[in-house]
C-alpha cells in the first residue's frame, strides 16, 4: 500500500493557520518544487543521487500524511546530452526537442526512485490554456485530485514539447505558483540551489531573510538571475515572484535549497517564509491577476466601474469608451476607469476589430445591428479578476 494519500491524513492543516516553516512538514496538501540546477549534474544530465534524495524527503512528508504534488524542472536539460547538445538551446524549436527526448527519462528516474518506497508516480503535463479554459481546468483539477486520492504523487511539468512564446508559463516557479492555487494547497516550498533568500550578496555579506510578510520587505533586495548549473529558466527573481503570487492567493511559501529540504519537512526553520495574506484565488484567476500577458485595454465610465468592481457585475458595451491594442476573443485585456486607474482584468468576448462599433450601445441594439451572436457580455464576470486598483505599466 503507498504511503501517504487522502486516506493517511490525520494532522491536516488549513492555509490559515501555516504561519511558519514549522507547520511545512504538517500540511494537509504541499505543492513542491525542483528546480533543474537542484537535479542535474554540471554537465547538464540528471544526478540520480540528487533526485534520489529528493524522493527519500518527500517519502518521508508523505509517510505523515501529506498530499504531494512535485513540479519538477529537469526534462529539457535531461533531454540535451542524448541530443547532442552542450548547452539549453534558445531556439524554441529545439527546446521542445530536448523536452520530448527528457521528459520521458525524467518521470523514469522519478519512477524507479518512488518504487523503492512502494509509490507510484504519474506525469501531468499541462499548458497554460489547461489552466485558463473551464473546461480544461476542469478536467485538470479531477485528474490530481485522483492520483492523489489514490496514493499517487503527480509530477507536473510544462508540456514543452507543444507550448509556444505566445502561451506559456516560461518557467516552472510559474508553474508551480499556479499548480498551488488549482490543487487548493496548504503550502509552496519552492527548492533550488540556495539556502534562503538574502539581502545582499551572500559571498559580500548578505544575510538571509527568515520572512517576508509584504512587498515592503523586499525593498533594497537585490535578486540574482539563474542558477549555477546554467540549465534552467528562472533564477531568484522568478522564485520570489512565485512565492508572492501564492501568499498574495493566501496561500504560504517556503523558499530553500533542495538540500535544505528534510530539514524543512522535519519541522525545522530554514529558508524564507512568506506569509499568506490576501484571500484565495482559482489557478485561472492567480494566472489572470498576475502572469497573463495583457493585449489591450478597455477604458469604462464611473459606472460601470461601480457594476465591475463594486456589484461584481460582467462589463457590458454600454459602459465602454475607449478601446486600446490589438485582441482577439478570449484574449486578456485590462479594465481601467476614467482616469486610467486600472481596476480589473478579464477575457474579452470579442476582437479589437468589432468591438469599437458595441461601444455605448444596449445590449438590444447590438443585437439589432449585428445579430443574436452578439448577445453576450464583453467581459463575463466569470472570466474577469479584480485586481489592487493602480495605473497600468506602459
């Protein structure tokens, strides 16, 4: 029987009440991940000792009674030695080559570790739209709500083999920041090359930051950009912004080096905390909030701010003024009032090329003029995040 699973919680924990490191190693649900600098060796392959100790750490988390879900780097690293490659390619062409070749012997190397604890393991391979189309997300949050139902870990990775620029998360500390958010996890633990977030260089003297309760305890911090090994994507930049989409969803993030992390899992204070603060967010609404790559912009009256914002209402053509950028449906576009204060984001129903026509009229005369296929809301309220109110970046 494997360790671990829905069925072996006995000391869950909820979100609010994860204040510390110390309450890491009794979540009810961790969303946890690995960075490539963490599992590969300098030349760029897997180190099977590395993901070997990994697997022993998270075994033992899950022995306790603690839902595992493992975002982990590593695929197109894996994938460059059989290929031929020396260094990450920068073409997306091959990018995705690599992807294709490591992914399969990534998830081998994570199979054969977790069989020597009786576990079983299954790959999830998602896409950015996997987590803002409904249905997608959806079908997403039944197929680990299972695995893990049935003691299984879920190892989750882009699917890089098929993502384009234009559609995809760009690094798994993204990744995993949602994989949080759609799972309703207790907890990030982000893990890489470094032991904790510091305040400074720390070969020149910077010293390790224990917590981090809001963004003014970051100011003056200087963040690095990639990891030692030189295979991965993110750096602490995308770590820290990771960290912050979560807590600002209410949920906590640890930030440690991959050797730090039984330690964590025993209860042990490493690494840096963030807290959680703001209320809870759907993988889809933390992706619009924060990752969503804004298209274009539609300025509305005072009014229908107040129906937006206020009464949580779908926005209509009647109270649209103004339309800016270049959009298709379903496309993220920002919301700002009339003095250019931006106060939601949402998926637009129609193009930039048809909407400006909608502008100011009833739903009944855009029916008139255009057809029963226009009976709709140009942002639904479904498709739409309130976001802290302030003027959008250029």
């Amino acid at each position: 029987m494997n360790a671990g699973g829905s069925d072996a919680r006995t000391t869950g924990l909820t979100a609010s009440v994860l204040t510390g490191q110390a309450d890491i190693g009794r979540a009810r649900r961790l969303v946890i991940k690995v960075g490539s600098s963490s599992l590969t060796t300098l030349d760029g392959g897997i180190s099977v000792e590395a993901l070997q100790r990994l697997v022993d750490d998270v075994q033992r988390l899950r022995a306790r009674g603690t839902d595992v879900v493992l975002v982990s780097s590593g695929a197109i690293a894996a994938g460059l030695a059989p290929l031929g490659l020396s260094v990450r390619p920068h073409d997306l062409a091959t990018q995705q080559a690599a992807a294709a070749v490591g992914q399969g012997m990534l998830l081998a190397h994570y199979t054969r570790a977790f069989a020597a604890h009786a576990t079983t393991v299954s790959q999830v391979l998602l896409t950015v739209e996997d987590l803002i189309r409904r249905t997608h997300y959806t079908n997403a949050l039944r197929a680990v709500e299972k695995l893990l139902s049935l003691g299984a870990v879920p190892v989750v990775n882009e699917n890089d083999a098929v993502a384009t620029h234009e559609i995809r998360f760009g690094d798994n500390d993204r990744l995993a920041a949602l994989t949080a958010n759609l799972v309703r996890a207790d907890g990030l633990v982000l893990l890489s090359d470094v032991d904790a977030l510091h305040d400074g260089p720390p070969d020149e003297g910077g010293r390790p930051i224990p917590c981090i309760d809001d963004a003014a305890d970051l100011r003056g911090v200087t963040l690095g950009r990639r990891g030692k090994a030189g295979v991965g994507t993110g750096g602490m930049v995308t770590k820290v912004e990771a960290a912050r989409i979560t807590a600002d969803n209410g949920i906590p993030a640890v930030l440690t080096s991959a050797s730090q992390a039984g330690r964590l899992f025993a209860g042990e204070t490493v690494g840096t905390f963030f807290t959680a603060r703001g209320r809870r967010r759907g993988a889809r609404s933390a992706w619009l909030a924060h990752l969503a790559h804004v298209k274009g912009r539609l300025t509305v009256d005072d009014g229908a701010v107040a129906a937006v914002v206020h009464r949580r209402r779908s926005l209509l053509a009647a109270g649209i003024t103004a339309v800016t950028g270049e959009f298709e449906p379903s496309d993220p576009v920002e919301i700002a009032g009339p003095d250019g204060t931006v106060h939601a984001r949402g998926l637009v129903a129609f193009s930039s090329v048809e909407l400006p026509g909608m502008l100011g009229r009833s739903t009944t005369e855009i029916v008139r003029l255009y057809g029963e296929d226009h009976q709709r809301e140009v942002v639904h309220a479904d498709d739409m995040v309130r976001v802290a109110a302030g003027p959008a970046e250029d």
